[in-house]
C-alpha cells in the first residue's frame, strides 16, 4: 500500500486528474450495473401482461399497470396506449417519441465513460512529456554522469504512462459493454412497441370514451 502512494507521487502532478478520472469512471461503472439491468429496464412479464389486457380491451386496466411499473418500456407502451383511438401513424409516433425520450436514460454517462476513455492515455502521454523534459533539463545541467539524478524524471514519465493506460482501458471496455446492452434493450423495446402498435390499431376498445383517456392523461 505504501508503494502504491510512492508510486501516486512520483507520478507527479498530472497523477491528480489521472486519479479523477479512475474515480469517476468507476462511480458511472457501478451506476450502469445497476441500471441497466433486465429487471430494471424490460421486464418481460409486464409486457405480457399489457398484451394480454390489451387484447382483452382491458385499456384501463393497461394504463394503470404501465404508470405502476414506471420504468422505460412502461412509459414508451404508456405513450402508444393513451393515443389508441388515433391513426396507426399517430400511435406509432406516440412511441418513437417517448423512445428517444428514454434513450438518454439508457445512454446516460456513456459519453462522459468515451471520453475519460479517450483522455486518460493524452494525461499519460502528457506526463510523459513532462516527465522527459525534466529528465533533459537535468542533463543540460548536471550531465549524465549520475543515473539517480534522472531517476525523477523518468518514473514520472513511466508511472504516468502506465497509470492511463491502466484508467483508459477497462473504461473503454465497459463503454462498449454498456453501449451493447443499450442497444440491446433498445431494439427490444422496438420491437415490443410495434407488436403495440399492431394490437391497438387492430383493435377497437369497448366500454371507454375519450373523456377517459383525458383522465389518464391529466394523471
């Protein structure tokens, strides 16, 4: 542990923005685990659910399930739902907008994970430089007759390197990761949203006026 603190301050200064970086990478890490999961973003019990009460022309019964679950397939099915009485267009619109809506909640920190991914290795490289120039002042001054003289300059030059690397690649390996699985519950989404679509354009619901749906709405 100790050589780990060493190491962190031979580093030198640009170790300070290195270390930022692995902390907030870490934090969005943790944060995706937990919200991008299966349970979290599409369930696939609740989307049987709203097919089987949307095919029995259960439509309230539908909204109340899709505003009880609120997560981001229930809102999208939710936006579709309240627009049956409309054109097939309309729906269908209904649901692609309420999508790109829940694509910032699916995508949420990844450009901050590309771009801690892409800057760690420029601090490293940074560092390096730096690390370089000391080790070159030193020799136009003193010469190169004492090795532990340059030592400094050189493991500022390496641990920097090293460190954002260590940062920039697990952090790029999660980006993709969490990129896939976005898309991945994006594309699912999209499908069960036109299998919506095709129930409610296909279906005409009994037993509920537009003054309902105001109701729901105005909820």
């Amino acid at each position: 542990m100790f050589q780990f603190f060493e190491y962190l301050i031979d580093g030198g200064i640009l170790m300070i923005p290195i270390g930022l970086c692995s902390i907030l990478s870490l934090a969005i890490t943790f944060d995706r685990f937990w919200n991008l999961r299966e349970t979290k973003v599409f369930p696939p019990n609740f989307l049987n659910e709203v097919k089987s009460l949307l095919n029995q022309k259960k439509i309230s019964e539908a909204l109340e399930l899709c505003q009880k679950t609120w997560q981001p397939v229930s809102r999208i099915l939710e936006a579709g739902i309240l627009k049956y009485q409309r054109t097939r267009e309309e729906i269908k619109e209904a649901i692609e907008n309420a999508g790109k809506q829940e694509v910032v909640f699916l995508e949420r920190y990844l450009g901050v994970l590309a771009t801690i991914a892409s800057i760690s290795p420029l601090l490293g490289l940074l560092g390096t430089v730096t690390g370089m120039i000391e080790v070159f002042q030193v020799i136009s001054v003193q010469g190169v007759g004492d090795p532990n003289v340059l030592a400094g300059g050189i493991s500022e030059a390496l641990i920097t390197t090293a460190a954002g690397l260590l940062v920039a690649i697990p952090t790029l390996v999660f980006h993709n990761y969490f990129q896939k699985q976005s898309n991945r519950f994006l594309l699912a989404m999209e499908k069960s949203s036109l299998d919506v679509v095709e129930i409610l354009s296909e279906t005409r619901f009994e037993g509920m006026d537009s003054r309902d749906i105001d109701t729901w709405e105005i909820r």
